[in-house]
C-alpha cells in the first residue's frame, strides 16, 4: 500500500502555522516534499519525523523550565570598566558633567 500524502494546507493546519510556513520548511530543507505539478504534497512519514524531532528538542528547553524556582537563567552582565554606556546613563552622565 501506498503511503499516504498530504497537502500543504493539511499539514499546516496539523502544526498549526500558516501555509506559507510549511512551504517556508520545504524551500529550506526542514521539511521534505515532492512535488506534483504546482503544488507540494508531504508524506505521513515525513511530517511524523519533523514532530518527533521538534518534541524530542523542546524537551530540554524553557518548556520543560520550573517558572516557580527561585533559579535565574539570564545572561552575564559585562564588565563596567570599558563597556559602552546605555543610552540612560549617558544622559544622567551628561546632566552630572554639566554641573560640574
């Protein structure tokens, strides 16, 4: 027996995002198609493949994170000395600099 193909929309719909996306996936290599005339069709087998790999990554990341815990996952601060100044500080700067 065959394997059963789908259409864009079918599979759009299975993923919940737009067609545009699915085709997007297609043109970069994230998801295999064939083509059939002007449209695309996807095999079962295919889109079951690109599920499981996307379940299999989220499993290790903010998805799976505890948001109660009193862990902090965010990004190092830099060092002060000889990091640009954000634009806040440079106004408060200036404002000290004029009054000296």
């Amino acid at each position: 027996m065959a394997e059963r193909l789908l259409t864009v929309p079918q599979v759009a719909e299975e993923f919940q995002v737009t067609s545009q996306t699915i085709r997007n996936w297609i043109d970069s290599g994230v998801l295999p198609a064939i083509r059939v005339g002007r449209q695309f069709r996807l095999r079962r087998s295919d889109v079951d493949a690109l599920l499981d790999r996307a379940n299999a990554d989220s499993d290790s990341h903010a998805s799976q994170r505890d948001v109660w815990s009193a862990k902090a996952t965010r990004m190092p601060m830099r060092s002060r000395a000889g990091a640009a100044a954000g634009v806040w500080e440079d106004a408060g700067r200036a404002r000290t600099l004029d009054r000296a």
